[in-house]
C-alpha cells in the first residue's frame, strides 16, 4: 500500500507511483448529511497526470486511449471519493479506484484473429436464402388456365 518513510503508492509488485504525483483536494461532499456536509470538507478529488507520471509507457498509452470519461483531454484522471464521511476513507477509497484502474490497463487485450466463414455455413448460408426465394415466389397472382 503507501508507506510514510518511502512515500511511494504500490499499485502491483514491482510498480509503484511517487504520491507526489497524486494531487489531493478536498472538497465538500453532495448529498445528505445535513449541517455536517454544508461545513465540512471531507470529500476528495484526486488528479492523476497520466503523462508526467512515472508509470510505464505502455501503461499510459494504454490508460490514455480507453474512453473513461474520468480522464480529461489534456490527460488528467479525476477520481471524486466521497461515500464515508471521513476524509481518510474517501482518500483510500480514491486511491484504491486508482488502483484499479491502472491494474486495468496493465492487462494487454487479446486480438481476435479474422477467420473465413466455413464452407458448410456458406452452403447452409445460400440454401436458405434459395428456399426463402422459392417461397416468396409462390406469392404471386394465382393464374387458371
């Protein structure tokens, strides 16, 4: 996890990020909560900067092409924590989606390989569009000779 003396968030074995490239804000919760949440601030907004950040290259490459609407166009990940009402429970929270979401980017997506449609599908395929052809012919005018 983080450490005090080493000041580094562990997101795997082996990759770790500086918490001096986390920014931290606190902010003031929504919801419910009555005259505590309109006096204190115990919600978090944390920012990422995916490429200044000390994460591998493909990490970020890969963080930066997915459609997450938590990352801005100049590449900035947002993450707002705000479902305890303590600070250092929204900012674990925080931390541990960005967990996640980095852990989600370290997994390279397979690539399908195109395959030809086998011979028999093609056959069962043009079959049965001759037998829907035959039958939307005999939809025709009745003629008696």
């Amino acid at each position: 996890m983080e450490s005090a003396d080493t000041k580094y968030f562990e997101i795997s074995p082996g990759i770790a990020i500086h918490l001096s490239e986390i920014a931290f804000n606190a902010i003031r919760a929504q919801g419910p909560g009555g005259q505590n949440v309109n006096k204190v601030s115990c919600a978090i907004h944390l920012r990422f900067d995916i490429a200044a950040s000390s994460l591998p290259l493909e990490y970020q490459q890969r963080l930066l092409a997915c459609s997450d609407q938590r990352i801005s166009n100049a590449g900035v990940l947002v993450i707002k924590a705000q479902s305890s009402r303590s600070l250092e429970k929204n900012k674990a929270e925080a931390l541990q989606r960005l967990r996640e979401i980095i852990l989600q980017a370290s997994f390279v997506p397979v690539l399908r390989k195109a395959t030809k449609p086998t011979r028999g599908s093609q056959l069962r395929r043009l079959e049965s569009k001759l037998k829907r052809g035959v039958h939307k012919a005999m939809r025709g005018r009745v003629n008696e000779h």
